[in-house]
C-alpha cells in the first residue's frame, strides 16, 4: 500500500517486581534474598542505563548486567527503540514506603 512503510517491532516486558527492601527480606529464605539480591543488582543496572542514555552519554554501560543486555536496543543502536516503564503502586497506606520507592525508580 501507498504511504505505509513496514518495520520490524520489538515487545519486551520484564516484571521485577517483589519485596527487595532488606527489611522487608529479613523473613524470607535464602534462596528469596538471592533472587531480592539479583533484582536490585538489576534495578541498579537498568537506572544506570537509563541515566546515560537520558544524558546523551557517549558510554552507556548495558553489559553489566543480563537484563540491560537483553534491553540493548533501548539504549544503544541506530535507531533506539521506544521504551516505556509501567509502574504499579498500591492504594494502602500501609504500603506507602513501597509504592513511594516504586515512583522514585519508575
């Protein structure tokens, strides 16, 4: 059809969603503090990536962790993909902390 270029698309979705606060992790098994441990290395990797590419920076350092790996065309290549982050918070006061740490990273 005239006018409609067709491109090739790209449909990432990586929940990292848990109870990763060392307070909140202090009841939980040690294999659950590991996987807690994991998702904030994640978590770190991911907003310094973010941060880079945001700033225009001439390194963005994606091959520190698997997930920013994986997320590679979100921060480096000819044509960067579109990326979006969905946050979910709660509506409970008792989870206030949490959805306010949530909002900080998101």
């Amino acid at each position: 059809k005239e006018g409609i270029t067709e491109g090739l698309s790209c449909l990432t979705l990586v929940d990292l969603a848990g109870t990763e606060h060392r307070i909140d992790s202090a009841e939980h098994n040690a294999e659950r503090q590991r996987e807690g441990a994991k998702i904030n290395a994640s978590l770190a990797a991911l907003k310094e990536c973010i941060r880079a590419t945001a700033a225009n920076a001439k390194f963005v350092p994606f091959r520190r962790n698997r997930l920013t790996q994986l997320l590679r065309g979100c921060f480096v290549g000819v044509e960067l993909h579109p990326t979006v982050i969905i946050a979910t918070v709660s509506p409970s006061s008792k989870d206030t902390e949490h959805s306010l740490n949530t909002l900080r990273h998101a």
